[in-house]
C-alpha cells in the first residue's frame, strides 16, 4: 500500500468547479486504478455524491476500452456525469455525455460538432475572454465540519481553523489564521502558482492545482507547524513558516 | 419571555436526556419556572430520567396535531412545582413534527417559563434541526474524544446557519458542556485534553461533568442527577452550568484537578 504512495504519477484530480472533480486517467488504466483505489481507501468518501467528469484527452484509447474503464469506476460507485477531450470516434450510445472544457472536441476523422453540448446548445462567439481581475475573500469564524467554502475567483483567508471534514476550495491561494484539520484545496481551476498556508498542520488533505496529498503522504516533521505548501512540477512541496 | 436553550450533540450518548433533566431541575430549584421538552419523537427517554413515564397521557405530537391542549400535554413535577416536563410521542412517526406546529409550541410556552430547554435527538436530521430552529442559546453536549467533537463541531455549524437567529442574522449563544469526563483516563492521556477541545471548538465552556456512577444511580431512580443527590459530584458541575447559563461567572475546575483551568493556564504562563 504504502509503495504507491511514492508513485512519481499522482492521480490527478481537478476541482473544475464545485460541481464536479474533473479524474484524468493515463494508462496504463490498471494501474491507474489501483492508485485510484488507493485514493479513495485513504480519503473514505471522496468520490461518494460528487459528480465526477473523465478527462480522456489524448489518451490512445478506443471505444471498448473507455467503455470497460467507465465501468470500472461505476463498480467503485464513481459516477461519470460527462467525458471530456474524447475523441467522438470512441464515444457512442451508453455512454456518459462529452462535455467541452474549455478546448473544443476535434477530430479529424469524424465530426467537428460534440456529440451533445451541455453548457449551452446556442453555439458561443468565439470572443476572447476577458480575464476578471483576481479577487478575494476573508473568512472571520471557524469553518466548522460539514462546511465548505468554495471560491473559484480567486484567493480564501481564513481567521480561524478549519475543522476535521470541512473544505476550503479556492481558485488561487488558501490562507489559515489557524489550524488547517480538513482539506484545502488550492489553485482549483487550474493554477500552479497558488499556494497554501497555515498556521498549524493537521490536514486530511491537501492539493494544488489538481495534485493532491493525503495526510499519510505529508512528512511527520511538518505536523503541527506553521507551513506553506506550493508546486513544483507535479510534486507538492512544504516548507516551515518559523 | 422566556429563553429557549437547545441541548444537542450530533452524536448519540453523549449526555443530552441527562443534561437536559439536570439542567433544568438546577434551573428549576432557583425557583424559575423550566419546561423541558422532548423532541426525540420514537425514542423518548427524557420522562423516564424525570421518574414521569407513568403519568404520560399526551405529547408533543398530540399538541401539535391539535389533539391536546398544551396544559393538557405538560407534567408537573412530584418534587418540584416550577419544573414541567412535554413529553415525546414513542408511538408516532417523526414526520408529524412539523415546523409550523413547533414553532407554535414554542411560542405559546415561552410565554408561560422562564426557561424552555429542548432535548435534541442525536443526528443531523429533522428532529434535530427542529429541536434548534427556536433557540436563543445552545448546550453542545460533547464528550472528551475525538469523533464526539468532530460531531459537535458539525453541530455548532448547523446552529449558525439553519436556525431563526441565524437566519435572522443575529449570533446563536453556544455553550459547550463536556460531559463523561473521566479524570483517571485523562490522566493515562485516553481521552481528548480539555484545552484540546476548547481549541478545536472555539466555544465558551459551562462545565465538566464528570463520569460517575451518580448519573446511572439517579436514572434508576427516575431522578435528575441535580435532585437525587445534590451534593454528588456530577449534581455540584451540573448546578455551576446552570448557574453559568443564568449569566454568573464562575471559575471552571477540570475534575480530578485542584486548580481551577484557568489557573492552570496561568501557572504556565508564569512558570
Ligand atoms: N456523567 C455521566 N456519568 C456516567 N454515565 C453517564 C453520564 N452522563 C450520561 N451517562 C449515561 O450515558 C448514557 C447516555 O446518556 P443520555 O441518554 O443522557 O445520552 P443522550 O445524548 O441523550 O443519548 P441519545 O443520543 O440516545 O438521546 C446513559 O446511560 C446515561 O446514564
Ligand atoms: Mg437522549
């Protein structure tokens, strides 16, 4: 169990939206199960009610493969609400709906057109998108069990500690005035550069831009301190604040 | 206007039916006048720690649904004449608890008493966010380990956000009272600290109210602990709590410890 914890591949998990994690699978996808496995051994109950959205950009997969991994999640009770980056070649009937991120769904051989399109049927000017400017928002009491502050826009503070079972999902960095015992999760919408920091480390779980730490994976001697968490690659790294 | 106090916990066992009897008969020997109300609608037990099973006709339910009067509904107690118990139905089914019908019976019985004190069923479901909607203040019933406070915790978040204070926008009083303290674990370092709870909580503490066979002694008997022996120990913490709630300031000892906490905290401050 432990070997897969110093796996160099992290599952990558996004939070796109407080709506759904976005889980991209490599292959091989056995593999890549039994790290998700190991996942959700440690973090009881991630998955469970969460819509969740299979990100199978560029993997060379076909059809029955996708369809054969689709069921395997749906035997660890991981519902897929939607495919995203897959190729129309190899999604077909039965399958979740192909979701567009952000990028288009090409393919060359087939269709330019998604097979269905969620977020809006009116096909969208391509306008760039201007980008709002990085907001923030403070938080002056505890953030207790069972609450989540989620805050796609930009930066969360925090005067106070955030319990056991509770959630901070932020769009750019996490700051705790307390002690961080649940999970934050910083950077949710894709971006490296967001940071966390607390006062005092208790987490249950951490994550950066989609990479994710459990707390069996944080090293023992930054328990209890005062630490700020950051990204470089795909590897979380800490630091002692005094 | 009287004030109502939800006793809860998120978690089952902790103390809630014991601390809402013991509570209330404390409050009720100062000579105000306190209901107690069982909302544990299938799973009643407040009567029976009050010693009044024998002497239930109505309950909540029958008031509510309009079957009953609420005088009809309220027992006095045999040993003290400002205490009164609402009891829960143990035979109807918890969705006749409804939101308009509770917030009926709270109003009309805040009008009559001093205090109305509301034990809430464990859990995070309608019996216990009714048993809260009306409160102006809070007991957290908590015991000194680890799952009980994340419950409690849970608990408090709820208090300040799915309440009428809250909702109002106004700040819901919260009061957390450790209960089942067991001095000889604590001090094998078995349970919970009680600075570790205080930390994780961040509420004010009306008392520790220790593990004794006193408790069990006193449910047996069909008493509150408060009137079965006053001058046992878990009876001595129950009457400071109450005493705190009434809004004295007095200083809390941790049981087995001679120093009050917060001479504690000095000692090693100064040390
Ligand atoms: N201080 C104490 N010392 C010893 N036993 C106690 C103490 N407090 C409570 N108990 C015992 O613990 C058990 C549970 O108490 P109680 O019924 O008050 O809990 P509760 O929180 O109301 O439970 P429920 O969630 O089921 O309503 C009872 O048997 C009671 O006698
Ligand atoms: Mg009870």
């Amino acid at each position: 169990m432990t070997k897969m914890l110093t796996d160099a591949r992290a599952i990558r998990i996004k939070g796109r939206s407080f709506l759904a994690v976005v889980l991209a699978p490599d292959l091989p996808f056995d593999d890549w199960l039994v790290r998700l496995d190991d996942l959700a051994a440690r973090s009881a109950g991630f998955f469970l009610g969460r819509p969740v959205v299979l990100d199978v950009t560029d993997l060379p997969i076909d059809r029955a493969q996708l369809k054969e991994l689709i069921a395997e999640l749906a035997g660890r009770s991981v519902n897929i609400m939607g495919i995203e980056g897959g190729r129309p070649s190899i999604l077909g009937p039965g399958m979740p709906p192909a979701l567009k991120g952000g990028r288009p769904v090409s393919d060359e051989a087939v269709a330019k057109e998604p097979i269905i399109e969620l977020h809006n049927s009116e096909p969208k000017p391509s306008v760039p998108e201007m980008r709002p400017t990085l907001q923030s928002i403070v938080i002056r009491d505890p953030v207790r069990s069972g609450q989540s502050v989620i805050f796609p826009e930009g930066d969360v503070t925090i005067i106070g500690s955030v319990a056991s079972g509770a959630e901070i999902i932020a769009g750019g960095s996490i700051h705790i005035y307390g002690t961080l015992r649940g999970r934050a999760m910083a950077g949710s919408l894709g971006n490296a550069s967001a940071r966390i920091f607390c006062r005092k480390l208790e987490a249950e779980l951490l994550a950066i831009d989609g990479i994710y730490k459990m707390a069996d994976d944080m090293a023992p001697g930054l328990r209890g301190h005062s630490v700020q968490l950051w990204l470089e690659g795909d590897s979380i790294m800490a630091e002692k604040l005094i | 206007m009287g004030k109502v106090i939800v006793v809860t916990s998120g978690k089952g066992g902790v103390g809630k039916t014991t601390s809402t009897a013991a509570l209330g008969a404390a409050l009720a020997q100062r000579n105000e006048r306190v209901v107690v109300v069982d909302f544990d609608v299938g799973l009643r037990n407040l009567d029976l720690v009050m010693g009044a099973e024998r002497r239930v006709v109505y309950d909540l339910i029958n008031v509510i649904q309009g079957e009953a009067k609420l005088s009809q509904a309220l027992i006095r107690d045999k040993r003290l004449e400002t205490l009164f118990l609402l009891p829960a139905s143990q035979t109807r089914d918890k969705d006749n608890l409804t939101p308009e019908g509770v917030e009926r019976v709270i109003t009309e019985l805040k009008r009559v008493f001093d205090w109305v004190i509301c034990d809430s069923p464990a859990g995070i479901e309608s019996g216990a966010t009714l048993a809260m909607r009306h409160a102006d203040m809070a007991v957290v019933v908590t015991n000194p380990e680890v799952s009980s406070v994340r419950d409690s915790d849970r608990i408090i978040g709820l208090l300040d956000s799915k309440t009428m204070k809250a909702e109002r926008g106004e700040r819901m009083e919260k009061h957390l009272l450790l209960t089942r303290y067991d001095a000889n674990r604590a001090e094998r370092g078995d349970m919970l600290k009680v600075e570790d709870v205080l930390e994780i909580l961040s509420i004010p503490l009306i008392g520790i109210i220790p593990e004794s066979m006193d408790v069990l002694r006193a449910s047996n008997i069909g008493a509150p602990v408060t009137l079965a022996d006053a001058r046992s120990a878990p009876a001595m913490a129950y009457f400071d709590a109450a005493r705190r709630l009434a809004g004295e300031v007095l200083p809390i000892t941790i049981p087995g410890e001679k120093r009050g906490i917060f001479g504690k905290i000095f000692a090693r401050r100064a040390a």
